[in-house]
C-alpha cells in the first residue's frame, strides 16, 4: 500500500463527500479509504483480545458504556496479540493517517466551517486522536456534541457486512428551539432530542 495514494484517496472521498448544513454542519463520504486501504484495514483488523474497555481513557465512569471496546495506536503497537505483519500494517497506516500532513489538509478543508461556530482568539495547535473501536450489542449514548477541544470528528465505519446497516450514528436537534446545548462532553436524554437522521452503517462509509 503506497501511504501517499492513501493519503490522496482518503482526502478526496471526504472532500467530495455530500455536506449538510442543518441542524449543523456534517459529512456523509459513502467510502472513506481507497478500496486497497479499506481491504488492508479488514484483513489487519485486531483481535478482541487487544482491545479495552473505554475507561482506560480516563474519559467515563468505570464500568460506565461496558459494551464499548476500544484500542489506542501505542497500545496497539506494543500488544501481543498482533501479529508482525499486522503491527508492520499498522505501523505504515498510522504513519500517514496521524501525520501532520492530513492534519494540515483537513485543517485546510474545515477552516471556512469552524470560523462558522468556534471564535479562536489565537492560533490553534491541532493534533489526531486515533481510535480503534468495537462496539458489542446494547451499546448506546445519549445525544451530544463533541469535547470542546475536538474540531473535526470522523466516524469511519467498518462492519464485516451490510446485517447492521440501521446501526449508525443519529443526528438529533432540540425539541425545544430556542434550547442551544454548547459545545461540551455532556451526554443528554433522548426525550428532550428529536431524531433527525440515522447514518447507514455500512462497510467503508462514513460520518464527520
């Protein structure tokens, strides 16, 4: 896998995927990678026993979202439940997905949008946060934006199939319209959120 044609797929899917403008501003890319990158990701994919459970970030509770699993890069580099050639993969992939040339790209491409809804009175330091996922049944957060410190997000999914196709994120807005959350980790109930869309969770699609 040549990690600049990756690198050159992956940003003109997502900036020539359909973007929405209400009730905020998203993407819906209907393929996120390269068809060689995703089928990479599928054949090097970890196995259940190298992921977590959630509160190894320090982020919820413990014992909090139990039926959520999930693996960092540097806990994914030194687990033992890889194999060389998985590890050697996910080496070559992290290169170019965490590195601050798509970081400059996306920055690039989002700009316009963030002066939108974020004042920033200095310039930002931005970084990539990558995490791995698997999600088992049951699993179900209540409506939310985002951390504060987040700026773009991009939920790539990665199903074996098309089974679970009505699985994916919802996007909600208030019951109430003068009501305006903020930007915050919060997590709120569902009976104050109407729903306003479900994404398709399907292989290689995406939401940002």
């Amino acid at each position: 896998m040549d990690i600049n044609d990756a690198r050159a797929a992956f940003i003109y899917n997502l900036r020539n995927s359909r973007a929405f403008s209400y009730p905020f501003v998203h993407f819906l890319p209907d393929r996120v990678f390269s068809d060689v990158t995703f089928e990479k990701i599928k054949e090097n994919w970890p196995s259940d026993l190298a992921f977590q459970g959630i509160e190894s970030l320090n982020r919820v509770t413990k014992g909090a979202y139990a039926e959520r699993r999930i693996l960092s890069p540097l806990v994914l580099m030194e687990s033992s439940a890889i194999s060389d050639e998985q590890r050697q993969f996910w080496n070559s992939f992290f290169s170019w997905f965490c590195g601050d040339e798509l970081i400059e790209e996306i920055a690039t491409w989002i700009a316009p949008y963030v002066r939108q809804v974020r004042r920033l009175n200095r310039p930002a330091k931005l970084k990539s946060e990558v995490i791995l996922v698997s999600d088992r049944d049951n699993y179900s957060i209540g409506p939310h934006t985002d951390a504060s410190s987040r700026v773009f997000t991009l939920l790539v999914y990665l199903p074996d199939g098309y089974e679970a196709a009505g699985a994916g994120t919802t996007i909600y807005r208030p019951k109430d319209p003068n009501y305006a959350p903020g930007i915050s980790a919060r997590h709120y109930s569902k009976r104050d959120f109407d729903n306003c869309f479900t994404t398709e969770f399907l292989p290689n699609k995406g939401l940002g």
